[in-house]
C-alpha cells in the first residue's frame, strides 16, 4: 500500500459506503478484523496526506478567500450549483 498511492485513494472511498462501515468496523464477526481494517484506513490516510500535502497546505492558506479557491480548482461549474442550491 505504501507504493501505490491510488490503492490508497480507492480504499478511503470505499469506505465512505456506510454499509463498508458497518461490515468492517461495526457488525464484524472476526474479532481483530476490525482493528486489521482500521489500520488499513488509517495507513492509506496517512499515505495520501504524504502525497497530498503540499495541496492541503494550499488549501489552508488560502481559506480566507474560500469561495474562490473552490472556484479555482473544481471549475466554473461549481457556481452554479450554489446558485441552484440557494
């Protein structure tokens, strides 16, 4: 997992199923499963932030003008949804 940082992407996805959640960390049989799945998680979060952390750095410094940055990176597109939503 240390080596492929798309792995990583893919697992912290996956478990953002709720039904993911709760097969692997709430309702499983195997007693260290969970643990063993949590570790999982908690390596591919740290793999990521590794990969990541120059963007998350920017992101944070530029919080003070949010709206743009958001703009910025995720297109024009954005906009319109928040208009649509209002």
């Amino acid at each position: 997992m240390e080596q492929n940082v798309g792995l990583c992407i893919f697992l912290i996805e996956a478990f953002t199923c709720q039904e993911m959640i709760k097969e692997f960390l709430v309702d499983c049989t195997v007693p260290d499963m969970s643990r063993f799945t949590a570790g999982l998680i908690g390596t591919a979060m740290q793999m990521v932030y590794k990969f990541e952390e120059q963007q998350i750095v920017s992101y944070l410094d530029n919080t003070n003008d949010f709206e743009q940055w958001i703009h910025q990176t995720q297109g024009s597109h954005i906009l319109n949804e928040r208009i649509r939503d209002s």
